[in-house]
C-alpha cells in the first residue's frame, strides 16, 4: 500500500471536495483553483452524499482489478449541491439505473492492494 494513499485516506472516506471562499461554487474532486472565477481561495468542503444519475453506461469489458465485478454501471451523478462526481453504481436493480434516478453514497470495497493484500474501501453509489 502505498504512503500515498494514507496520507489522504480522509477524502476517500469523508467525500471531500473544494468550496471557494470568494464566489461560493463547489467541486468535486478537490481544485486548487476555482472553475467558475478562478480565484485561489479554496477550502476543503464535505460534499453532500446524495443527488441525481446525470448519465450512465453498463461496462462489459471492466478496467483492470474490475473484471470479478462485470458488468457493472459507471454513472456522473450531480451531487445536491451541483458538483458532479464520476462513480459506480452497486446494489441496484438494473431496471432502476437511470436517468434522473435519486441515488445515495455508500462506502464498498474499491480494491485489494495485490503485494500486501489489504483491502481499500471507497464511495459508490446506490440508487434510492
């Protein structure tokens, strides 16, 4: 496992993205500068966990490290506070993945660290 990653095991675990101070607008990932009046101000926000499916795909070729979980479902879900997140969708019927579907976070297994085999959790989606 790499150092790395636990000295920002927080963001994973806590969904924290960016609120700039001077205009307000929220990001997800965390930005150094703002994307809307590119101001430097930014601060570490905890974003809302739950929103709306914005668009979606079912994967049948997974990535590397997914193929035990094909087919799975990517979607951009729009947060409740307007930031967009690109994630998975788990634990949800197929006929219930769609457009505009309410979806809430959920922390699931995301990997096993192959050399030390510890397992590394992270945020997916499930739809409400």
């Amino acid at each position: 496992m790499t150092i790395q990653y636990w000295r920002i095991r927080d963001r994973y675990y806590r969904l924290v993205g960016s609120r700039c101070s001077a205009c307000g607008a929220e990001s997800f990932p965390p930005v150094y500068r703002c994307k809307k009046c590119g101001s430097e101000r930014m601060v570490d926000k905890e974003m809302p966990r739950s929103g709306r499916i914005l668009t979606y795909t079912q994967l049948h070729e997974p990535l590397p490290g997914f193929e035990a979980q094909a087919p799975f479902y990517l979607a951009v879900v729009k947060l409740d506070n307007g930031a967009r997140i690109l994630t998975q969708i788990v634990d949800s019927p197929d006929e219930s993945v769609k457009t505009g579907a309410k979806v809430r976070a959920t922390v699931r297994r995301a990997k096993v660290d192959g050399e030390s085999g510890q397992i590394v959790y992270g945020f997916k989606f499930i739809v409400t």
